[in-house]
C-alpha cells in the first residue's frame, strides 16, 4: 500500500441513472432501499415527486433524473437516501436510481466553474471519468433561511 | 432506602383531526381550527357573487351578521381538478369558508411532521405539515394558508355584482356549487 495514494482518498457510492452511472460522498448516504409506495399530495415545488415513510421519517422523493439526463426514468429499482443539508439543519432526500450502487474509494478532483452547480468534483473510475454530485445544489430547497415556515407546536410530541 | 421517584413519560398529545376530500385527494384539518360545516346548500341563500381578477379560487362571499367570509374552492386552490363541492368548513379566526367535497372521518394525530424542506415553495403556507395516519401520509391543512392578507385586502374591493339576485332568488343552490369539469 502506498500511504501518498490514499492521502485524498474518499469513499464514494456510484449510482446509475439510465446509461449513466454518478458518483455521491458515501458519508452523505443514509442508506439504500427499495421503492415502496410513494404519498402524492399537492405542491408547487417541481422535482419533488411525493415522499414515501421510512423508519418514522416522512422523505421526500426528488427525482433528479431530468436535470441529469435529460429524461425521467421509466423504471426505478431504488431510493438511495442522501443527507441533504438545509443550512445548520439536515435532512433525507429520496433520489430513484436504475440500478445497483457500488461503494468505492478514489481520489477526486474538484468541480471548476465551468462545472454546473450540482457538480462538486470529479473522480476516476474504471476507465471512466465520472461527476459527483453535490445534493444541496441538486435537489430543491429554501433559497434563504425559511421565513414562511408556520410553527409546529406539536412537532416531535411523541418523543 | 430511597427510591428515584419514577420519571414520568411526557404526556402524548394528540389533536383532533377531521380528514375531508377534496377531487379525491386526502387533507387533515384540525377540529378546533374548524368553527361550523355547512351544506352548500344551507349557505347559498346568504351567498352573493365576487369577482377579483386573477384570483379564480374565490367566487362567492357569504354574509354571517357583520362578517364576510369568502368561499374559496379548495380544488382550485390546491391545483386539483374541480369538481362539484358539497360542504364548507368555516374557518375559525380566518376569513376563509372553505368549499370542499367531503369529510371522510375524524381522527386523531398524535405527531405531527414538519414538511420536508425540499418542498421549498407555496406549500410551505399550504400546510402545517404532514401527519402519518392508517399507513397514509396525510397534509394538515393551515388555516390561514388559504388566503394572503393582499388577496383579503383584493376581495374587500372587489365588486360583487350577483349580491341582490343571489339573496332575492335564496334558493339558488347552484350559486356556491362549482361547475364541474
């Protein structure tokens, strides 16, 4: 083992969207699960598709698929969850993915300004040069502090 | 010997909670913040016509004593199809009365969630948040978030052109109703 290879070497989870596959910082994934159901309900906020139950949180599903590929998805074989931060807090996010996810370690580069904004870097893998994505650019959320949040009295009462 | 005295769990508190329809979609409201239900047949006697441009959800004020309550279309409010409502909930300490189809039963919540902040647009006023009930995910509905103080202030001078054929013909239930899609 060369001890100057890993020095900027990070774990990341490589998911596929259709064709393509990504690459997200394994310490911003809760976990991995499979589709069950998905509660409409109405909103204005595009990409946000409904949100499923998952151990006691309601998630959110974002599907990213348009923004990255240019296409939704027609099949979805898992969510991935990712901890998407809003400011000092953080929360699930739901992202539909084709296929399986592969943990790996590599080195990454950093995104540049040509880069859109939900690129945080680059990595190499296999011969392919792949984008990580950077879930709080991604995935939609308040602009600025929330201001129009209403005051939940009874949030987290059970606990 | 002394013993701990035993450490009380924090009370579980609960809410009533009434779960309506609106064009086949589920929502929660609390039962405190719901002052009466009516029929739309009941009110339509006290009904008169209102029109504000650009705030299609409203089409009918109702007269109670020295109050006006403004009946806004949940359908139209939360981008839904339209269909033809049935009762109104009249909104305690809102101007709001509320034209929706109907109430699917009462019940109880014992958490109520905040909603996710990636819903980061004008749900956030929509809603108090998102309970789980019956393995459902269920909206509670705020009160206050079915009209803006400019869309209050737009109402109150907005003219109201079917008032004295409305109250003269009292029984025209189709006042309120909604014309279906």
């Amino acid at each position: 083992m060369n001890p100057r290879n890993d020095l900027g070497s990070q774990s990341f989870v490589l998911l596929r969207l259709g064709d393509r596959r990504f690459a997200m910082v394994a310490s911003q994934i809760a976990e991995l699960v499979a589709p069950s159901r998905v509660f409409r309900f109405p909103h204005r906020t595009e990409s946000v598709e409904g949100v499923i139950l998952r151990r006691g949180r309601i998630v959110p599903v974002c599907d990213v698929s348009e923004k990255l590929i240019g296409k939704n998805l027609l099949t979805r074989r898992f969510y991935l969850i990712a901890v998407r931060n809003y400011g000092a807090k953080s929360e699930w996010v739901a992202l539909p993915v084709t296929g399986e996810c592969e943990l790996i370690a590599a080195e990454m580069s950093p995104a540049t300004e040509a880069d859109a904004p939900y690129v945080a870097g680059w990595i190499s893998h296999d011969g392919n040069v792949i984008e990580v994505l950077n879930i709080d650019a991604l995935t939609p959320g308040p602009v600025s502090a929330p201001s129009v949040c209403v005051p939940l009295e009874m949030q987290e009462a059970a606990t | 010997m002394q013993f701990p005295a035993p450490s009380k769990s924090p009370a579980l508190r609960t809410e009533q909670i009434i779960l309506f329809r609106v064009s086949g979609q589920l929502f929660a409201v609390s039962s405190g913040s719901v002052q009466e239900v009516r029929s739309v047949d009941s009110l339509a006697g006290s009904a008169a016509e209102i029109t504000a441009p650009g705030l299609k959800k409203v089409r009918h004020i109702v007269r109670r004593g020295d109050k006006s309550l403004f009946v806004v279309n949940a359908a139209l409010h939360f981008g839904l199809p339209v269909t033809s409502g049935l009762l109104v909930f009249v909104l305690r300490r809102t101007r709001t009365a509320l034209l929706i189809d109907g109430i699917e039963k009462m019940s109880t919540m014992t958490r109520l969630q905040a909603l996710p902040q990636a819903f980061c647009n004008e749900e956030r006023t929509w809603y108090r948040g998102v309970t789980a009930l019956d393995q459902n995910v269920i909206p509670v509905v705020n009160p206050e978030g079915f009209l803006t103080s400019e869309e209050i202030a737009l109402l109150e001078h907005s003219p109201t052109p079917g008032a004295s054929s409305v109250k003269a013909a009292g029984s025209s239930i189709g006042s309120i109703h909604e014309p279906a899609e």
